[in-house]
C-alpha cells in the first residue's frame, strides 16, 4: 500500500509534486496591504492600520501532493527568540487575532494557514492529506503533519527559534454548551458519559480548572500537552504544567496519543518529544475579542508557570 501511494503521489498520471523534503523553503517578504485581497484575516483588520506593527510579514507558497498550500509567517523585529505561535485553521479568527497580539507581546514567530480570501477550514484539492492512504477533495491542516508532507510539516517547523516552544491556537466549536447533544467534539474537559449522567468530573488526563473566572468558565476552553501512552506515564514537565495551570483557573487535558491523526500535538509526540508544545483551545464566540481575550490570558500563564521552569525531556 505504502509503495503504491508512492507511485501515485509521484506519477506523472496524477500530475502532483513529488516533494523534495530536504529543499528549502523560499519565503518572499510581503505587506499587509499585499495580502488584502487574498486572506480574510486581513480584510478584517484593514480598519486598524497598527495591528501589524512591529512585524515582517512573510508569504510561502507551494504544492504538495495534490495540495496548493499558502503560508504566511509573522516575526517580531525587536524580540526574535520568541516562541512559535501557529493557527492552522483559516476559519478561526479569534486565534488568528491572538495569535498576532501574542507574538507582538512575546516576540518569536508566527505561522498562519491561509486557505482561501473566503476562510475556509479545509485546504480544497485533489490529492493525499497527512497520513491519509486515499484521494481527498479537501485537507485539514491540522491533519497534515506526517513523513508524508514533508515539504508543509517542515515549512512550518522549521520557523521555530531555537529552544523555543510551539504554541498552536485554535478556536473551539461548541461542545458542552449550546449544541444540544451532550458534547460531540473530542476536545472538551469534562468526561462525556458522566457528563450525560448528570456529573461533571474531568476526561482521563484531565484536570478541571480551581476558581475560573466567568471569561473561563466553559467546558470548552483548555490548554493540552500530549505524550506518547506507550511510555506508559507523561512527564513531569506535563504534570507540573498541568497543576499550575488548573490553579490558574484555566482547564488541563494530558492527551494521550497512540498513533497519529496528523496533527501537530500527535506528529511531535511521536517524532520530536522534546519540543516543548501546548495547544490553546477557546470556545467560539460571536464576539472575537472574548475568545482571542481567553486565548492571551493562557498563553500569559502557560509562559509565567511552564516555560520558565523547564522543558520536555526527550525519549531515549
């Protein structure tokens, strides 16, 4: 199966980009007036000529396996040894506006997926996404991060400053609030079947939040850090992390991971365990500012009680 994908992948019959993984990424420096017309993200902050201040603004454009991929990276120009910030879903606009006062705030470098002026969440196309073995009209992003798409897993990788955490944001669909069913998404910190029963308790691996504050109290909102279940107990680093963060009102989940679904959480669990990485989750809102609101306040946390102490040791 492998070699036929292979064969596909690299077959002139398909037309799609046989990658090389190893050749370098050709970033242009561009403007945020430049990308108006072709990323939502800066139609809507148009209107606010200073929210761009303080950073290069960089685009890469590509394609891989059947994908047209276009990333567009934010560096601080006065604080470089930042962290990594990412927000692969173009449809999550809270944490794209977070993601821009965070790496203004704590330097580093963002990256940014850019599917479309309409903000989509999945990348359209024709080919293979991620760990995928079939033909796919569309590709999360969040789901493509494998050996298999090495030009976007390294794309994006490759923009971490040196022994600096990644820190991925998303904006969280409703799950345990609103949506009438109990909670259908994967990333909510209470236990679902409990839940249904009446009782609030935490998911495996998770710790609910002590004293949150009204802008955090939701079953929606969480920071995550993943480890590999066949080291049979997480780390140290995780644990501590964990208990400081529930102190500071914000919900912790230690998700385990057994193989990859592709995103980034699994891909450095399984391949780059000493990457410090933690992923912010906010529930969705009709007002961004409430959610990217949520997201500084733990990203404020996380590098006050976490970063600051230590890092993830790596697997022998």
């Amino acid at each position: 199966m492998h070699i036929f994908r292979l064969i596909l992948v690299c077959g002139i019959t398909l037309g799609l980009l046989c990658a090389n993984a190893s050749s370098r990424t050709n970033w242009s420096v561009t403007s945020a007036d430049a990308l108006v017309a072709v990323d939502d993200d800066f139609a809507r902050n148009n209107n606010d000529p200073e929210f761009f201040d303080g950073l290069e603004i960089a685009e890469y454009r590509f394609s891989e396996n059947g994908f047209n991929w276009h990333l567009i990276r934010f560096a601080s120009i006065t604080n470089s040894s930042g962290p990594m910030w990412l927000v692969p879903h173009d449809d999550e606009n809270a944490a794209f506006d977070a993601m821009i006062i965070a790496v203004k705030k704590h330097g580093g470098v963002a990256v940014a997926v850019n599917s479309g002026i309409g903000s989509f969440r999945m990348q359209p196309g024709n080919g293979f996404c991620g760990i995928s073995l079939r033909l796919q009209k569309s590709c999360d992003p969040n789901r493509n991060f494998d050996k298999r798409a090495p030009l976007f897993t390294s794309a994006i990788l490759e923009q971490r400053p040196s022994n600096q955490p990644i820190i991925a944001l998303h904006t969280n669909s409703l799950g345990f609030a609103g949506d009438g069913k109990g909670g259908r998404g994967e990333i909510s910190i209470v236990d679902k079947d409990a839940f249904r029963r009446g009782e609030i308790v935490a998911r495996a691996g998770g710790v609910l939040a002590v004293n949150p504050n009204l802008e955090m109290f939701n079953f929606d909102t969480l920071a995550l850090i993943a480890y590999l279940k066949s080291d049979s107990q997480i780390s140290e680093f995780a644990i501590e992390c964990g208990k400081k963060l529930s102190n500071a009102g914000i919900h912790f989940w230690h998700e385990p991971v057994t193989r990859s679904d592709g995103s980034m959480s699994n891909y450095l669990a399984l391949n780059h365990p000493e990457i410090a990485y933690v992923n912010f989750e906010s529930r969705i809102e009709n007002n961004l500012d409430v959610a990217s609101a949520r997201h500084i306040f733990m990203v404020s946390a996380y590098l006050k009680h976490c970063v600051s102490r230590n890092n993830p040791a790596s697997r022998p």
